[in-house]
C-alpha cells in the first residue's frame, strides 16, 4: 500500500484533517492502530473539527472586530454592574439563533466595546458569521453606498450576517437617509437576526438621539424587543491602564 500516494490524494482533495488524522494513525505502533470502523470515525471527526476550525478563523478575519477580545478576560463585577452568571447565559450563541439582541450602554472608558467584540469572536468561533462597525464608519458605509450604487448589496449582506455589531452608536448625528437606512436594516432582521450595539447614551436617550419621533418608535420597538441589556458602571479602564 503507498500511503505517501494517499496523503497526496487527500491534500490534492483538500481533507486537510483527514489528511493528518491518517498520519497520525500510521505513526502508531499496529498493535495500537484502531479498527477500520474506528478508523473511518477518527478521520471523519478530524475533517469537522479541521473545518470548523478554518470557518471559525475565515468568519474572524472577516469581521474585523475591533478588538482581539475574549469572553475569558472580561472582568465581571459588582462594581461594573456585570455578573459572571449574565454573561455566560449568552457564551453559547444561541441568543443568534432565537434573533435576540444585545444593547450595551456605559460611560466612555468602561469596557462596551471590549465586551461586544468578545461576544462576537465567541460568535465567530462557534461558527456564526459576525460583522462589527464603529457607527462614523458604519455611517460613512451607508453614504458611498447610496453614490455608488451599491445600496441594496450593503443591505443584503448585513440582512443576511447572523450578528452585527454597531458600536459607539449616538457619537454621531443621523440625518434622514441615515434614520430610514437604520430602519431598513433593523426591520430586516426582526426576529430573525441579531444586532449588538454599543453606546454612552442609555437607551432612555435613544430617541431623542434618533430625532424623527416616529422613526424613534419603530427602531426602538425592532430593537428592545427580546433585548438583553448590559448597563455597565465604575471608572474607566482605560484611566486605571
């Protein structure tokens, strides 16, 4: 048997894990080797994990979060009104699955973004692909698009990401195009997707910020609406660095 032939075949058809499963079999000694339904079982399980993996990485670079941010280094505490037990009811991701969104408020400094973009590298890992925007960004996003023609392809591609995360979101002003962008997306993914956002403004001052009182409504009630809130309190972090 030339199993240099078939390490070849399986890099040449891309089964990367399978690929290094099967060297590591032929590495043990044959009295250790496992049975061919073994066998078959390892190589399958080692493909998943091999892909899972590669999907997990491609949907991080992708998302361009804000920070290299993990769920294990968030510090929970009474004083930052954020409790270890909240948190990890969201570590699964399963909140994507139910369209349920996240609306992250405190003072500047205070660890919002932190937490969003931990939150969407778990997401990322378990498989969920994430798209982060600092709001001036986002914002400038909708205004090329609108000139370029690109509009309605913007709105497809955020449509259709389980997870978008918009942070800083009432640092700059909305004008009218912005407001009913706004809308269009959240209306979009009512019920069906997740939006995370971030904001120094507590979300009592949410309309106010939107302007349009009848706009104000709508998003609101596209965005409160199964919504778990973060408030988080105490000095900046950035300060105590």
């Amino acid at each position: 048997m030339n199993t240099q032939l078939t390490i070849d075949r399986l890099e040449e058809l891309r089964l990367h894990g399978m690929c290094k499963a099967y060297q590591a079999v032929l590495s043990m000694p044959v009295q250790h080797q496992p049975t061919i339904s073994q066998f078959m079982a390892r190589l399958a399980e080692a493909e998943l994990q091999e892909r899972s993996q590669a999907r997990a990485e491609l949907y991080l670079r992708q998302s361009k979060l804000r920070y290299d941010a993990l769920l294990e280094q968030v510090h929970c505490s009474e004083q930052r009104n954020l409790q270890q037990e909240k948190l990890m009811t969201l570590a699964d991701c399963t909140f994507i699955d139910r369209g349920e969104n996240l609306l992250i408020t405190g003072a500047t400094g205070c660890g919002k973004s932190y937490l969003a973009c931990a939150l969407g590298r778990q997401a990322c890992s378990l498989g969920y692909r994430t798209m982060y925007f600092g709001m001036h960004r986002f914002l400038e996003r909708i205004t090329m698009a609108k000139l370029d023609g690109s509009y309605v392809k913007l709105l497809n591609q955020i449509e259709k990401a389980p997870l978008v995360i918009l942070d800083d979101f009432g640092l700059h002003p909305l004008d009218g195009v912005n407001r009913l962008a706004l809308l269009q997306i959240l209306e979009d993914r009512y019920g069906r997707r997740s939006t995370m956002i971030t904001s120094q403004l507590p979300v009592s001052k949410w309309y106010e910020y939107i302007g349009d009182s009848t706009i104000a409504d709508a998003i609101m009630d596209r965005l409160s609406v199964s919504a778990h809130r973060f408030e988080l309190k105490g000095e900046s972090l950035r300060k105590k660095k």
